[in-house]
C-alpha cells in the first residue's frame, strides 16, 4: 500500500511540475514577443526607458531566483 501512495505522490508531482514549468514557458514567451515588438525607438523621454527596463530586469530576477 505504501508503494502504491508514493507511485501516485510521483505522478501527481510530475504533472504539478509539468504543469507549473508550461505556464511559465507561455509566459516568457509573451514577454519576449512584448518586448520584441515594442516600437523602442518612439520612446520620448529616457524616464519611461528607465522604468522600462527595471521592470524588465525585475521580471527576469523572479524568473531566475
């Protein structure tokens, strides 16, 4: 029985797994596409760049970390 419950805890966690790391593939994927096909050079001012690029930095420490 005991053998039965770990099988199913790996299983379970597999797809737990799977599913997480699929989620946070769509959504690297969005962001670069984001980030890709801004129009950089319209930006007027260097303040929004600044602001830009911190959040962008910001968004890659919690994907790494």
């Amino acid at each position: 029985m005991l053998t039965m419950s770990v099988i199913i805890f790996f299983i379970i966690s597999i797809f737990t797994n799977s599913y997480v790391e699929q989620l946070l593939t769509d959504q690297s994927i969005k962001a670069g596409l984001t980030t890709s096909t801004i129009n950089w050079h319209c930006l007027l001012y260097k303040k929004p760049i600044i602001k830009t690029s911190m959040a962008h930095f910001n968004m890659l420490q919690k994907f790494i970390t």
